[in-house]
C-alpha cells in the first residue's frame, strides 16, 4: 500500500474516535482563562498562502534541470489529489500564491538580452517556459479550482535571482548588481508579470524585488565566486538599491500598463534583518519610495525576537494602509511550535498575511534541506506521503480565509495560544485557534465576545489525530470549554445562532 493510502486509511480510523475524548473533564487540569473578542479587528486578513518550487539552486539548467517540487514524477492522479487537498473546498483552501522567477528566462550572456531598450519588451527573446513548467501548471490548477468554490487568489511573484550577465560577476547567483543593468533587471521581472498575466491568465499582484538578498555573508567577500552550493538563488541588495528601485521601476510598470501591481523591497530572511539592514528606514526616509511601496514582505524565519513589527509600524506611520506578508516561513520540525511561529508572525510581526516555504518538496536539496518541513513529500520513485506539517497548517489556513479581520485574542498563558480570525462581513464563520506547546492536556476556559455563534463546530490535530472532526461546543456563560491535547491543536468555527 501506498504511504499517501496509509495516510488516508488512519484518518478514516480517527474518524471514529468520540469527540469527549477531547472534551471531557475527568482528570482535566485546571482551565486556564483567556479571551477572544471578535468585536475588536485588528486588521484585514488576505490569507494563508502557498507555493511551489521548481528551480532554486542549479548553477547550470542544462547539466542539472532541478525540479524541487517533484510534480514531474507523479502521475496525474497524484498531482490532481494533491491539487484538491491544497486549493479544493476540503483542501488547505489558501487565498495567496507565491511564483518564484528564475535567473534562467533571458538567457546567460548580454548577447541574449531581448534589446538595448528596457522599455520595449520583446516576448520572443524571453523563454519564460523551460524552467517554470510544473510551478505554472500548480498555479493554473491552482486558481481553476479556488475559483470553482467560488474564491480567488492574489499572486505574488519573487526574482530568486536576475539574468546572470546583470551582475558584476557574470555568472549565475553574482553576488552584486551591474548598476548599468538596473532598469534590465527590472524589465525582466515585469516581462515575467506581463507573461504570467497575459499568457497564463494568472492575476500578479506584487513583484517581490530580491529573495533574501539581505544576507551578503553568503558570499566571499569579493563575490568572486557564486558561494557554497547549498544556498538557493539571490543577489546582495543593499538598502540604497532597494530604494532605488522603488523609485524608478514603478513608473516602468506603469508604462506596460501594470498599474495594479504593487512592488515589494523584496524578502529578507526575518523581519528582524529588515531593520537591521536599515531598509525601513531607507525607504521610509525617501517620500518617492515610500509612496511607491506596495507591500511589505520578509521570510519570517526564526521565532522570538525575529518576529518584531517594528518595520510595519514604522512605515505603517505615513502609511497606514500599508499590508505585510511572510512570504516563505520556515515548517520548523511539523509541530506545535509551527503553529506558534505562525501567531507570532500575525500578532508580533503584524502581518496580514502567511506563506509557508514550499508545500511540495522532494529530498533534492544539496547539502540537505535547511528547512525539511512540508505539507507534501514527493520521494521521486512515483509516490508521496502527506506531513504532519499539512495537518497543522490546515487548522489555521480554513480559519484564516481572505476577506476576514485578525481579531483580539489575550497573549498566550499557561502553554496555550490563541489565534483568532473574525467574520468581517465576509460568508466565512468567526474562527479561533487555540494550541497548547506543552506535553500533557491543556485545558482552556475562553470568553468569547462579539460573535453571534451560539457554538463552534470543532477540528483538531495532534500526533493521533489530523484535523478529526470534535463535534460542537457550545458558548456557556459567554464563554467556551475546550481540552487541547498535548502538543495539539483545536480550532473553532462559529456556528449559526439558534
């Protein structure tokens, strides 16, 4: 029997287990207290996302053709069982994709630029296909079917790296940028947007500039070489560049008739390295970068103080309106704490919107994967298991659909944390995720306020169980009585008021 098959016949099993298992209160510790005020938004949630990663790493396309996803190995049963349990109404159901751009689409030398004017694309010196095939096919079947249950996806796309004649260097993953190459490099993502829009029908929202291109220690010192080989693609992009960017490549996308496409300073590796690399305050000290920005995004990687919002609030100051994404968090080890990670990044980092590092991964990386955490594992030989990272990511991502406000949740007590997701006017119900990091049962006595739920119908995962189905809880005295098992997860939808 298949892994994947085993996967779906335990669930099957779990499906039987009583929902007083988890609700009972023999033996029960004491609850703790905590609250939810659904009444108090904090800001509007774009989502939960994914992505698919195709090409990351290889130095030569033609020696190595790297396909990270792993999509190329299944067959089309497989890849449309794995398409439905991510974007089909049973499925992860994400509201945000991100599409990484290769350095492989204009070619390898100068001699391959499309022309010598940055404003006149020439679609046919681009080859935006070779290396994007299984990423392409995942975002169109994708958006058919979060379109066919009626939702839609917003699009983010990340230059992994620029054409490899742009840099310095001349070679793939060059670690500085030729500034003669700038409005270049700049052409070659918005001819990627252009294509994926036009070609591919897919609906671009933001250009994302650089993917970790904070971290210039990846590189000996004068980047004369491309760096270790386990490191994935970027280039160093110092604040002045970031900024620079922001101001001469907006009026470029406006000339292509891109005007809903907001850009992005690209995504370092924490939200902590966005202030310590100064790009915050850089752009918000130019008035033309700052109005240009169109949305904030980090990786989010690490926990603590890797989460600060200082970068949001401080821009968020001129610009208040201003939305940030994670854009590629780590899995972490496909436990609780990835759970936690994600509270921080909504209730530390102040985001309004999470995407996890690729949810469909194959062992290929060299050197050994530095963040092994997935949804989906394809093992090359024509088979995939689904992770306990899949699971857990589900309690969050069906509570958190697009459209909805973060709302007001008390700070985690006792082992237990609360992620909250109020209706906002929207067709989906007041949601609360509520999770315990500790080794034995949690209990949690929560008030619930500004909701008309009389009860919230209840999910949980946990080693034993993934996403069972726990039966109703009903709002007694205001509040909510749940037992979160031990390194677990439950998560609460508002039901119709009697």
């Amino acid at each position: 029997m298949k892994k994947s098959a085993l996967f779906v016949a335990l669930a099957l099993s779990l499906a039987a287990v009583s929902s007083a298992v988890l609700y009972s209160a023999a033996q029960a510790p004491a609850a703790v207290e905590m609250t939810v005020d659904f009444a108090q938004p904090i800001r509007v949630w774009d989502g939960f996302g994914v992505n698919y990663v195709q090409v990351a790493q290889t130095r030569d396309y033609k020696k190595w053709p790297e396909e990270y996803g792993g999509f190329s190995t299944l067959n089309e049963t497989q890849r449309r069982q794995i398409l439905d349990m991510i974007f089909g109404e049973d499925g992860l159901k994400p509201g945000i994709l991100k599409m990484f751009l290769d350095p492989y689409h204009e070619g390898l030398t100068e001699a391959d630029n499309d022309n010598n004017d940055p404003n006149v694309i020439n679609p046919s010196r681009f080859d935006h296909k070779t290396t994007t095939e299984w990423m392409r096919y995942f975002a169109r079947e994708g958006l058919a079917r979060t379109r066919a249950r009626g939702a839609d996806l917003q699009i983010i796309t990340t230059l992994y790296g620029p054409q490899p004649w742009a840099t310095k260097q001349k070679f793939v993953r060059g670690r500085d940028l030729d500034p003669r190459m700038k409005e270049e490099v700049a052409e070659y993502m918005i001819a990627w947007v252009k294509f994926l829009r036009e070609e591919e029908k897919l609906p671009v929202r933001y250009i994302s500039l650089h993917n970790e291109g904070d971290e210039i220690w990846r590189w000996p010192a004068d980047g004369s070489t491309a760096g270790t080989e386990n490191h994935d693609f970027n280039m160093y992009w110092p604040s002045s560049q970031i900024v620079d960017f922001l101001r001469f490549m907006r009026p470029m996308l406006d000339r292509q008739d891109l005007k809903d496409v907001g850009i992005t300073p690209g995504e370092c590796s924490t939200w902590r390295n966005m202030a310590v690399a100064g790009i915050a305050w850089a752009i918000q000290n130019d008035p033309v970068a700052l109005r240009n920005l169109g949305l904030l995004t980090s990786h989010g990687f690490g926990l603590g103080r890797d989460n600060v919002g200082i970068n949001a609030e401080f821009l968020r100051v001129q610009r208040p309106e201003l939305k940030t994404w994670t854009t590629s968090m780590s899995w972490g080890k496909m436990d609780v704490t990835f759970i936690e990670a994600i509270r921080q990044q909504i209730y530390l980092a102040h985001v309004n919107g999470v995407i996890p590092w690729a949810a469909v991964q194959t062992d290929t990386w060299i050197g050994g994967d530095p963040n092994p955490g997935t949804a989906f594992r394809v093992d090359r030989k024509g088979g995939f298991t689904v992770e306990p990272g899949y699971y857990l990511y589900k309690q969050v991502s069906r509570a958190g659909q697009p459209g909805m406000a973060v709302a007001t949740v008390s700070p985690p007590s006792n082992n237990i944390g609360l992620i909250a997701f109020a209706s906002n006017g929207t067709r989906h119900p007041d949601a609360l995720v509520a999770f315990n990091t500790s080794s034995s049962l949690a209990k949690a006595r929560i008030r619930v306020s500004g909701t008309k739920a009389a009860g919230f119908t209840a999910f949980a995962t946990s080693d034993q169980l993934r996403y069972q189905p726990a039966g109703t809880v009903p709002v007694k005295g205001g509040a909510v009585e749940i037992d979160i098992p031990a390194g677990g997860v439950v998560t609460l939808f508002g039901a119709q008021p009697r």
